[in-house]
C-alpha cells in the first residue's frame, strides 16, 4: 500500500483555485463550490504547501494569480477538463441502468413536448424512472440549481453557467394574439391595440418582464387590469374580453383549446424572441443531454413546426430550431465540499 502523504495536490483542491481565479474571491469562489470560506482557504494553504509558493495575490481585489499560480492553473484546467472527460466515458457505461432522472421543464413544453420527450426517454432507457416538473423559467432554473432536477428545459439558463452545459434548442418570435374578430387586418394594427384591452403575462415572470421591456422601449402604455401566469389563462381572458396579449408559439400551442376563439398576427412593434435551452451538470449525465437535446429538436422539426402553420403562413419566422449544440465551456465541476 503506498502510503497517503498530506502534502499531495487532490483535484479538490485544484477546483478550489480555478473557482477562485474565475470568481475573484474566496467567498464567492466558496458560494459556487456550495462549500465554506474558511474550507475554501485551507485549499489553497494546502496547494501553497505542496508548491512551497505563494500562488495568490489575496491583496489584489479582485484576487489575482502569482506568476506561480497563473502556471498552476493552466494546468489545472487541463487535469480538470481530463477527469471531467473520463467521468463522462465512465458514465457512458452506466447510463442504461441510470435509476431516475428528474426534469424541471418549462411549463410551455407541457402540451407540444413533454409528454413526447419523457416517452422517448423510457424508450432508450427502460429501467429508468423519469419525473418531471413544470413551471416558469426561473423556478425551474432554481430547482436544477438547487439539485432537485438533473436536466433543465427553461428560457432562463443560471446565472452562473460556468458548471454547466447550456444546450440552445429554439428561438421563438412574439405575436399579437386578439380575440378572433376583434380587430381589422386591413387597417393599421398598433392604433387598434390602443383601444383594446390588454391581457399581461405575470411580471414576477421572466417572460413577462420582457414583455413589459418591450411595450415600455415602444412607449407603448398598457393599462394592468389582466395578469395571469399560464398561457391558457391569458387566452381565455383575451376571448372573454375582446382583447389581446403579447405570445410566443409555445404559448399559442399551451392554449390550443381556444384555437377557434383567437387569431395570430404579426406584431406592430419590432421583434421580440425568447429562447429556450437545455441546462445540465457538465459531466454528469456523459452524452445524454446532447443525445436529449437533438430529440427535442427533432420532435419541434416534424411535428411542432407544422401545428406552428395553423397559425402563421411563415412559421420558420416564428420559430427557429437552433441546431448547432453550444455549449458554454467550463473548468470546474460543481464539488459537494471542499
């Protein structure tokens, strides 16, 4: 047995630095490693014993790398990115008897998608049980960040993407949505919305911040009678009153059942887009979010973008099916503790 020398480098400590230099500080470098500051330092004592060198400059804010540190971190990144690789091999091997895996999905994916996804998936992997959640952008966001889901499907990846793989799957354009006769297409739309009431998405929610954004930038002034969150809701507001709402593809597609009530036009206003990706811990879970992401794609190709014509004699305009996996690179992975 080779004896355990306390002076050896251990990857932990090694994530510890390269989390350090990419966050400028000990206490926020602690926060993204979900460990403790005093944890954090002891790290790189350890590191600075074992390079007998001082490999921070800790009076530098934010936090600079000695001429030391700065060679150590390269090959850091390098260790790092190998072991990240070879976890990914291994879980390749694993990955038909993966026990469960838990989504936390945008709650517009719910009728066009999920269901699909989800069967899909047991189709590959049959003795892996699946759950999904479904909600707005950010508490799904919030879920996969807290380790309550293993995949994320949102419009809103985490704030801190630098752990993670963000995978772009769609980029949809905004429409006018009014109550079916409501208004006249001949004329001039942005006057006629002027007198109509308008139905708002909820601004706790991502996507009605960005309409309100939007509506704001065109000094467009909506008064707030209607809010609601889900997409079906605010349709059926809009046929109830005659009025009118600001909504993705996805959206329309949620409230398929007021199809017959309602009508898509093109909007007054210049061009608004959401995107929607697909966020997991880089590493983890091998090739399987790509594998998971080019489903999605494929499924949105052939079967969402024709219930997109419907609606719309220019769907590809409505909604962009991204195809080039991007991802957003990473030199650490996400450590239990330090």
């Amino acid at each position: 047995m080779i004896p355990e020398n306390s002076q050896d480098i251990s990857l932990r400590a090694l994530r510890v630095l390269v989390a350090i230099d990419e966050a400028g500080s000990m206490a926020k470098a602690a926060e993204r490693l979900g460990s403790s500051p005093a944890a954090v330092s002891q790290q790189i004592s350890n590191l600075e014993t074992f390079a007998r060198t001082t490999l921070l400059d800790r009076g530098e804010r934010p936090i600079r790398p000695t001429p030391a540190g700065a060679l150590l971190l390269r090959h850091a990144r390098k260790v790092l990115m190998a072991v990240a690789e070879a976890q990914a091999q291994m879980m390749e091997l694993n990955l038909s008897s993966l026990p469960q895996l838990r989504f936390a999905i945008i709650d517009d994916f719910d009728a066009s998608v999920t269901p699909h996804l989800i069967g899909s998936l047991h189709d590959s992997y049959p003795k892996t049980a699946f759950s999904a959640v479904s909600g707005r952008s950010d508490a799904m966001t919030d879920l996969f960040v807290r380790r309550e889901a293993d995949v994320a499907i949102t419009g809103l990846p985490p704030d801190d993407p630098s752990s993670y793989d963000v995978i772009p799957l769609l980029q949809e354009t905004f429409s006018v949505v009014a109550a079916r006769g409501a208004l006249d297409k001949d004329d001039p739309l942005l006057p006629q919305l002027r007198h109509l009431p308008f139905v708002h998405h909820n601004e706790r929610m991502p996507i009605g911040r960005l309409v309100e954004q939007h509506l704001r930038r065109h000094r467009f002034s909506a008064e707030r009678r209607f809010s609601f969150e889900a997409s079906r809701s605010i349709f059926a507001m809009v046929d109830m009153i005659g009025g009118w709402a600001l909504g993705t593809p996805l959206n329309i597609l949620d409230g398929t059942r007021f199809e017959e009530k309602i009508e898509v036009l093109p909007s007054p206003f210049t061009r608004l887009t959401r995107s929607v990706h697909l966020t997991a811990r880089r590493g983890e879970l091998g090739t399987l979010p790509g594998a998971t992401a080019d489903m999605i794609r494929n499924y949105l190709k052939e079967t969402v973008l024709p219930r997109v014509g419907a609606f719309s004699d220019s769907p590809d305009n409505l909604l962009s099916i991204l195809e080039d996996p991007i991802t957003v690179p990473a030199s650490i992975q996400r450590a239990e503790e330090c």
